[in-house]
C-alpha cells in the first residue's frame, strides 16, 4: 500500500495557508496540483508556513492550461499510478480532516478493493441518512451513497482507472460522474463516520480549479449545457434528465441494472454497514 494526499488547487494562496499545514499532520506525503504558472507561488507559500517544497509538500504543474476539475484529477491518478502509489486521497483546497481525526481508514477501505471511493463524513450528511446524528458518533461505520459527495475523499487507483478515469472534459459534476462510472464497473460509493472533515469555504467564494470561467460560472448556460450534454450522451436518456432539466440520474435504476437489486436497495436506504464486514460482492446480483 502506498498513499499520496492530492489538493488540486489555483489561486487559493491564502486558504491553503491554513489548510495544507493541517494536512501535514496526517503524516503522509502530501501534492499540490495546480497551474504551471503558480507553482512558483505555491512554493513560495510552503516556505513561508515553514515547509520545504519537495520535502513535506510537493508542488507539481499541470501539463495544459485551463483545463478544469476533470482534468486535472485524471492526469494526477495516471501520473500517481505511473509513480507506484496505489490509492489516492483527494482534498479540496478549502477543505480539512477535522482535529483528532486520521484519513486512513478511508485508504484503508479503498486498498481493499470495498469501494473504488470512500468520503469522508461532512457534518451535513446527517441530515440524509435516517439517525444521522447518532451514526456519525459511531467510528466503524460507512454508508453508501449516491451523487459524490466530495471535499475529502480516497480512491482505489487501479479500480477508478479501470472504470474508465474521472472525465476530463467536466468543470463540474465530477465526482457524481465518477460515481456513476464506479457503479458501472460495480463498486459504490460510500461515506466513513470514522474521519470527519469540514469546508473552510462557502460555496460560491473567490478561487478554485475553475476561476478561469470566470464569476458565475456554475450558473453559465453554455457552461451547465456543456456538463449536461457530456453527461447525457455518456449515459443515455434512460438514467440521466434531459437538456433543459436539472441534471438529475436515476441512481437506483443506474445500480440496479449494472450491480444488482442490492445495490439499488443499499443506495434507497441509506443504512450504515459496519466496515470490516463489508464487500463489494455483498451487493451484487
């Protein structure tokens, strides 16, 4: 087993001078991905927060300009796999593994191959899953989910590649796309009550991956058509809404017919499964 935390990253100087120290402490090897143009300021920052670049904190810049979330996760998940680290754990920029809590269960679950990604447990995600309150006490537990629930979250390399890499071409929706991609190569996604984590952020605010679409782009008609179309012509009318609609997917009907029943039934429920007894095979059929 051989981990790599990942924080893709651009303009964010300042949020990752109170991020990246705190993932330090997670005692793993740590990479900022982000434009070629900042990895100057990225270093700079390093020093400047008492980390040697190269040393604690690596700073790599990606091969094109402007490319977007999809991009830059995929080209890091190759590069890492060609690097010889078998899972990945990616960390938002504005995000943090809470205090006292550790990232390698997360790992842990993936490396054996449970599920292709594991999240860590966002204090909102409560309020999906029935007695969420009560479950997020509990230290052993993950849940599967639909969506991507993202911020802080392991991959399996070999299984995301295997189910064809996170998609280049999104800006947005990358990581439900991700899900969607998992289900079909018949994993799910699930969310560990073991390692709590938190957004410094609130959406919406200055910086990001994708600032070169400049203010407002999430709301963008040629930006939220674009994501749909990629979206849609993967996947087909039958699991995903049509252009003009919200993009929504029929996660249970998605599971149902490349997992199995189970899975769909999981994904319905919600229900926590304790981590040591689960299986990806559990679900399938």
């Amino acid at each position: 087993m051989k981990h790599l935390i990942v924080v893709p990253t651009r303009d964010r100087i300042e949020m990752c001078r109170k991020t990246i120290p705190l993932l330090v402490e997670q005692d793993l090897p740590v990479l900022l991905v982000t434009e070629k143009d900042e990895v100057m300021n990225y270093s700079i920052l390093l020093r400047e927060i008492g980390l040697t670049p190269g040393l604690e904190v690596a700073v790599i810049g990606l091969p094109l300009k402007n490319q977007g979330h999809g991009y830059s996760r995929a080209w890091i998940t190759e590069v890492a796999r060609e690097w010889g680290y078998t899972s990945l754990l990616f960390v938002d920029d504005d995000s943090k593994i809470n205090k006292g809590y550790n990232c390698r269960p997360m790992l842990e679950f993936v490396e054996a191959k449970k599920g292709m990604v594991c999240a860590g447990w966002h204090s909102n995600y409560g309020i999906w899953i029935k007695g969420g309150n009560a479950v997020a006490k509990e230290p052993n537990l993950v849940v599967p989910r639909p969506q991507g629930h993202d911020h802080v979250y392991a991959v399996n390399i070999d299984l995301v590649l295997k189910a064809g890499n996170f998609e280049r071409r999104l800006y947005s929706h990358v990581n439900a796309e991700l899900n969607r991609s998992g289900i079909a190569s018949g994993y799910l996604w699930f969310v560990h009550t073991g390692v709590h984590i938190s957004c410094l952020n609130k959406p919406g605010d200055p910086g990001g991956i994708a600032t070169q679409l400049g203010e407002g782009w999430k709301k963008r008609p040629e930006v939220v058509d674009r994501t749909h179309e990629i979206i849609l012509n993967n996947w087909g009318p039958k699991y995903i809404s049509p252009m003009g609609k919200r993009i929504t997917t029929k996660w249970q009907l998605l599971a149902t017919d490349y997992i199995g029943p189970k899975a769909a039934l999981a994904l319905k429920e919600a229900a926590p499964f304790d981590e040591a007894e689960v299986t990806a095979e559990m679900f399938r059929g």
